[in-house]
C-alpha cells in the first residue's frame, strides 16, 4: 500500500485564495476492494473552475467540501487492480484529485477512461484533448456558431481553452483574435498558434486604449465571443459586437474572490441584437465524443499546438493553482506527480 | 386636400425627452400619384422604442431625422385613392408617423395593410394584434420557450407587450409573473389580465425588499424572463433564474435617456447557464402571420384582454408620449385622432 501525499481544503477564502487554505497530508492507500483499481497520478490538471468550488455559494457545482481532497482531473496508470477492464499500466484519465494516488470504482461509468498514449501524450487528454479542449470545442461551436469570414475573440487566449478555441476557429475560416496578458503570450498566440492578432491586456491598462486596440485587430467588428475572464475586458469585447454576435460564457476569472463585476452597457445586447449563453461543458456529454475525436485527431498530426506549465510534486500544487488564478501559468497548467 | 396637423423632431433630447424637442406644424396632403392613396389616421401608436430613435446615436434603427414627422405606426382609413387595391372605406394599418393623415405608395410590400374590424376593434391592430402583441409572441416562444409549469416574469406587465407575455404563458400553461409600477397595474395584471401574481416596484424602493417580493411572487424561481426596463429590475429577476432560464431583452426603457445602466451580476448568467438574447420583431417577419393569427383569434373571442390609454388630438401626442417613458399610460398609448 503506497504511501499518499494529498491536499486538502482546510478553510474557505475570504476574498483572494491564499496557500493557507490548503492542508498538505499523507496517508497510506488503502486495500482495493472488487471491482477497484489503484491508479497512480502521474499529471494532476489545475483549472479556473476549482477557485468557484472553494467558495461556500450557490454556483452550478456543489462546492469542495472542507477537510476533504481537493476535486480535479489527473492522468496517471494503473497500479493495481481488481476490475477485470483494467490492467496493471494502462495508462487512465480519470477526476482522482490533488493526491498522488486515487482509488476509483472503476466499474461506474464515467469514473475512469483508458488513453491512447501512442500519438498523443497523457497530459494532454488534461487540456486540449480533455476537458479544456472539450470547452473550447463546446463554446466555439455550439454558442458562438463561427461561420467563415467571421471574427472570433477569445479572452485568455493563450490559456488551456482559449488556445483552442482560437484553433478551431481559424480552422472554420475566422479571424482569430485573442486577448492575452503580456508581449510573450501574444506572441506566442500569433506566430506559434496562428491566431490572426492578439491584444495584449496589460499593455493598455486604460479602456480606451484597450477599446483602441481591440478596434485595430477586429476591423470588421466581432461576430463570436468567448468569454474566460468577464469585468473590463468583457465591456470591451461588448463594444465590438456586431449585430447578431454570439457570446460563450465560459469563464468570469475576474470575479472570483468576490470583487463587483458588473457588465456596464447591457443594453448592447439589445441594440446589437447578441445572444449571450453561459455553459458548463459537463452538462453536455453528448458532444464529448465529436469533440475528442477531432481533437485528439488534431493533436496526434501535430494541427492542434498547446503549451504547458509543469510544476514539479504534489507540495507545488498550491502557488501553481493560486498563480494560475493571477495568469503567471502560460498554457494549461498541470502538476507532474512522478 | 385635407389640412394635415403634423408633429416634428425639432432637436433632440439631452437627458429625459422634453415636449420642447417637438414641434406642431400644418400643412396641405399633396395630390396623390398613380399607385398612392391618402389615409386618414384614426390611431396614432406610441411606443418606448420612438425614445431611442430620438438618439442621434447607434442604435439598430436609424435616428430619426431632425425636422421631419416623427415616425410611428397609424391605423385608419382610405380616404382617397389611385391604388386598385384600395378603396374609399377600407381600414388599413400602416407607419403613417404622428400627424393626422399620411400619403402612402400602397404599392410598395408592407407600406399598408387592410384589416378586418368586424371583430377586432380598429385599435387593436397597433397593439395586442399588431407590433406589440408580436413583439411579445416573438420574444416569448421563440427566446423564453415557456413550457408547462415554468415560471415566466416580464416587466411592464400592465403594457402594450407585457400583457400579452404574461396571457400568452398562462395559456402555455405556465405560472406568469409581472412586475408593474403601482397597486392599481398590479390589481389589473391579476385580476384582469389573469397573471398568478404582479409585483409592484414602486412598493418596494430597497432593491432587498423588491427581491424579497419577487421571491415569494415566484415560489419556484424564475425560467424564463421577459425584459422590458432593464437597470434594477433586470438584476432583481436575475438573482432568481432557475439554471437554464431564458431571458429575451426586448427594452431597457431605464437606460434611454443615457443613465448608466449596468447589469450588476453578470456571473449569473454564467453560474446559472443562461441564454440572454436581445431581439427585434422587425427583424422577423417570417413569424408574423402565425403570431397575428394566433393574436386575432385570441383578441376576436375575448381570451386576451388588454387596455388602452387614449390621448385625444394630434396636439396630445407629446405629452402622452412624454407620460408613457415615465409609465403615465395604462396598457396600450394611443393618440386618438378623429
């Protein structure tokens, strides 16, 4: 029985999250029972969504209960076994949590997924070929509806799902423009990814001047929007829709230690006619498959590109999230376990 | 050749609309053209949108032009015609703007329509089966999409629009909400008009009181939203979509005279994974016979009911308007002109 370093919420955040509200324990695994398997993580992914879980509010999920492991995707093997489907080293995706080590029942559907590790690497069935990219996928086709010749922006646009969503998009003959924090994201985000332009956000601290520089990179206005950050950059983005836009709520990172957020001009919604729809990807499991399979075929001949920021051990997991939460991560962040 | 009593856009609005940016003027009908045909307006239309068209800013309607009629839609009769189409007698609805007779090329596709008032009064076709009860069919069964045993809200409930919302979703089978500025609209709204419960605004100053009414007015949350007004109101219904709840933003007649007008929890939308669409009826014609038809039959064997406010004369018509962006009016605005 493997030794099992874990991290838990010891207490909810007041405003900003802080490493003090996690609790680094350890503890043995404990013996499978039938139809268990022990996996081990060998990628733990942080994402967004984790800080609205640590808060005690009513959101779409239930929050993380305190005193518990913290929730979140890991990628990993398995260890031992005594589930029939699974066999020691197969490599799995499962929701094992901040731990090093997770044992799941892995009979119930959903709980633990065998990869294909040959053409496309296990951390990335964490980002663009796993719940990120699903997101991307989602939001971009399902809410935004990208025809060719349109404009698509996303916010965060070199991040885990903003990435792919600019991919996809210039995939369906859009204009990709995304809006990113810093010359070396923007950079990125134009030559590596091919996005058609990128704003950099901190460069104009100044909504005028961020209004100015989203106008140059969307000359003919915005026709799809996908939205990972909310606050300033939403009301921006809102001033360069044209009619008949569609916006994709994915994300309103800004709010999430509980500062006012407010959307300042709601009434172009009205005027410009836009649609504006929030979304959960897991509520929507029927596209997973169509999404994977494009993705993963995307990712394995090299069409995709993603980027990483590898913190090393399950201790690092607390600065690698709260960074996360401040935009210091370039591309998904994950946690490597081994 | 009639004398024809005219109001014009003299200058527009600087803040609240006033009557001085109106001016009354008089003049001859020209003699008609081949194809044309004099109408003589029995029913001026006044409608919250004419507000913003005041504007001289972007909007999805082009302002209306300094110096000339103020632009509206007329129910009468022809009283003159070169059009075979149309003869001395008939009814016709049009957009004859606010003066007392208009020229019409009655050739042109939607210039003026004939309509039957053996069992719709003549007046009805300028709101509950015209504009606004299509506005309210529209918005509701094709952005609210009511089924059984949701909850719909619409502000300005006692209106030309609302009224229609809440009659049209009862008859869905839906619990229908309004919300309404003052005891006798909320008496009217439920005892008349059939809606379960009304909440008066003007009751509750305190945004935490305004919720605490809306909340026990709404048992089981909200499903679908029908906005008229926007500002507070907007966040109060907000905070009580159930998840997966519709919003269809059809005015946010708050914000017209340029007061800021920010929606205050825009992770709502997020967090509760819902559709918020701005629309304009105009913009879908392939649905008005079906909603025309359904209003007809409805208005002709008294299943919807609706009230009117009259001014008299064509000198009324600003003050009457005036009123009606301050919720003077009861149900429908009209200016009586003959």
């Amino acid at each position: 029985m493997p030794h099992n370093k874990q991290i838990l919420l010891d207490n909810r955040p007041t405003g900003e999250a802080v490493a003090s509200n996690f609790k680094l324990v350890s503890s043995e695994t404990p013996a499978l029972q039938d139809g268990q398997v022990l996996v081990r993580h060998h990628y733990l992914s942080l994402d967004p969504y984790m800080r609205g879980r640590m808060n005690d509010s009513k959101s779409y999920a239930a929050p993380q209960p305190l005193g518990q492991v913290m929730q979140g995707g890991t990628a990993g093997e398995v260890v031992e076994s005594k589930n029939a489907k699974f066999s020691l080293g197969d490599k799995v995706v499962g929701f094992g949590g901040w731990q090093e080590y997770s044992v799941v029942d892995a009979g119930q559907v959903g709980m633990l997924r065998k990869v294909d590790t040959a053409h496309i690497p296990l951390s990335a069935y964490l980002g663009a070929v796993g719940m990120p990219g699903v997101t991307a996928w989602y939001g971009l086709m399902k809410i935004c509806e990208p025809k060719p010749g349109e404009t698509v922006v996303v916010s965060a646009a070199s991040g885990a799902v903003g990435s792919v969503v600019g991919q996809l998009a210039k995939a369906r003959g859009c204009r990709a423009v995304g809006i990113a924090g810093g010359k070396d994201k923007c950079d990125y985000v134009v030559q590596e990814l091919g996005f058609d332009a990128c704003v950099d956000y901190k460069a104009h601290k100044d909504p005028k001047s961020l209004y100015a520089a989203l106008k140059d990179a969307t000359p003919n206005g915005v026709d799809g929007y996908f939205e990972n950050v909310g606050g300033v950059i939403m009301d921006t983005v809102l001033a360069r829709m044209n009619a008949f836009g569609r916006i994709a709520l994915c994300g309103m990172i800004a709010g999430y230690d509980g500062q006012p957020l407010p959307l300042t001009t709601p009434q172009l919604i009205l005027t410009n006619r836009l649609k504006v729809q929030g979304f959960i990807v897991s509520e929507h499991m029927e596209h997973w498959p169509a999404a994977l399979t494009e993705l993963g075929t995307l990712v394995a001949t090299g069409k995709l590109k993603f980027r990483e920021s590898v913190a090393q051990g399950i201790e690092a997991a607390p600065e690698a999230f709260l960074g996360l939460l401040k935009g210091r991560n370039f591309g998904k962040q994950l946690v490597k376990l081994i």
